[in-house]
C-alpha cells in the first residue's frame, strides 16, 4: 500500500515538476531539478525533503544509483541512492523505496522526454537562427541585386529618353529653322516683288504726270492761239466797223 501510495505521489510529483522542467531551453542544472518547489514534502509525505536544497550542494560529488535508465543522449540529474537511503532511514523498506525512487525516476523521465519534445534544443534554435539569418541575407542580397538591377535599368530608359528628348529637340530646332528660313525667303520674295510693283506704279505715274503736263501745256498754247486770233478778229471786225460807219457818214455828210 505504501509503494502504491508513493507511485501515485510519485506520478503527481511528474505533473507538478512541468514548472521546473520549462526551465531546460534556458539549460538546467542540480539545484533547478532539485528544487524544493519540484520535490515538495507534502508532495512525498516525507520531512526529510524540507531542507532538500541545502543538503544537496554536494551534489556532484555522490553516485549516481543504477536504478536511473538512461537513454543514452541525456544525464538524469537524480541521486537515487540518496533517496533510497532517505527513505529507508524513514522506515520504508528497501523494495518500496526502490520502487518509489524508480517511478520517481520514470515520471521524470517521462517529463524530460515530454518537455524535449515540445521545446527546441538550443543548438536546434542556433541552426534555426542561422538558416534564417542566411536566409536574410540571401533575401537581402536578392534585394539589393533586384535594386541595382531595377536602378541600372531605370537609368538606362532615362538616358534613352534623354537621347531621345534630345533628338526631338534638335528635329524640331532643324524644322524651325527651316520653316523660319522658308518663311524669310517668301519674305524678302515677297518684298522684293512688291518693291518691283511700286517701282512700276511710280514710273507709270511719272510718265501719266509727264502726259498730263505735256498736254496742258498744249492746250495752254492752243488757248493763247485761239486767245490771238479772237482778238485779231475782233480788231479787225472793229476796223472793219468803223470804216463802214466812217464811209457812211462820207456819204450823209
């Protein structure tokens, strides 16, 4: 009865040892696993556990029993030849505390086997921490490159477009000019041709000027001529007159 009263404290001593064993990715010792918050007295119905911790500061220097079954990748930290011996010397006899301490030792196993199996390693977290920082910096590489690359690209449709900007520019300079110059040329055709028209039109009003001239001074002269011969004409009716009128009076007298 009393070994089926310990198992089953024992069993609740591996539930209530989880605490503890969250401890194992930090890494454990001795005097962690010995705890007396994990190896409480009540827990085992024994006194001889309340000073539990200062007791075992020579730790290192006991045997570790037989009874511990190894796994072969894992140090169980548990002097079982102590707690066979405490026990015995609280009155259990040497099967029951055999068989106590080795389902002590199961459970804790057990719990070890558990907490290994829902935590990483630490040396399983540096290699995840390397993969991921190579990852990184083979992101951050690819990054880098695509930016180089995005950048190289960019500058090149840049210069392109300058080229090309630069190119309009001067076929637009080269058809203004052009435009410009065909312009001027009509320009000075243009003016060169009215010049032309107004050189005739002056000569043909100095020639019309000349005409009229000329022509008033004919019909001046005419006027004089026609002027004389009414005179002349008139002197002549007079004297014409006035001899008549002379031989008449000849004739009356």
């Amino acid at each position: 009865m009393a070994a089926t009263a310990a198992c089953k404290r024992g069993v609740l001593l591996g539930s209530n040892s989880g605490f503890c064993f969250s401890n194992l990715r930090k890494g454990f010792n001795a005097s962690s696993i010995l705890d007396p918050i994990c190896l409480e007295p009540h827990s085992l119905g024994l006194s001889a556990f309340s000073s539990s911790s200062a007791r075992f500061n020579g730790f290192y220097d006991r045997q570790i029993s037989q009874l511990v079954k190894s796994n072969g990748s894992r140090a169980f930290l548990v002097d079982t030849l102590a707690l066979v011996r405490r026990l015995e010397a609280q009155g259990v006899p040497t099967k029951q505390a055999e068989a106590i301490t080795a389902c002590i030792t199961e459970v804790l196993n057990d719990s070890l086997e558990n907490v290994a199996q829902s935590f990483v390693s630490k040396a399983e977290m540096q290699r995840t921490e390397m993969v991921q920082e190579s990852n990184l910096s083979k992101f951050k590489s690819q990054v880098q490159s695509s930016q180089e690359h995005h950048f190289s690209l960019l500058q090149r449709e840049t210069e392109k477009l300058r080229s090309d900007i630069e190119k309009m520019r001067s076929e637009l300079r080269y058809e203004i000019d052009k435009v410009t110059a065909g312009q001027r040329l009509d320009l000075n055709l243009e003016r060169g041709r009215i010049r032309d028209e107004l050189a005739n039109q002056n000569a043909e009003t100095s020639n019309l000027t000349n005409k009229l001239d000329r022509e008033i001074h004919t019909l001046r002269a005419g006027l004089e001529a026609a002027k004389y011969d009414v005179i002349k004409y008139c002197i002549g009716t007079l004297v014409s007159i006035s001899a008549v009128g002379l031989a008449v009076l000849r004739i009356l007298m």
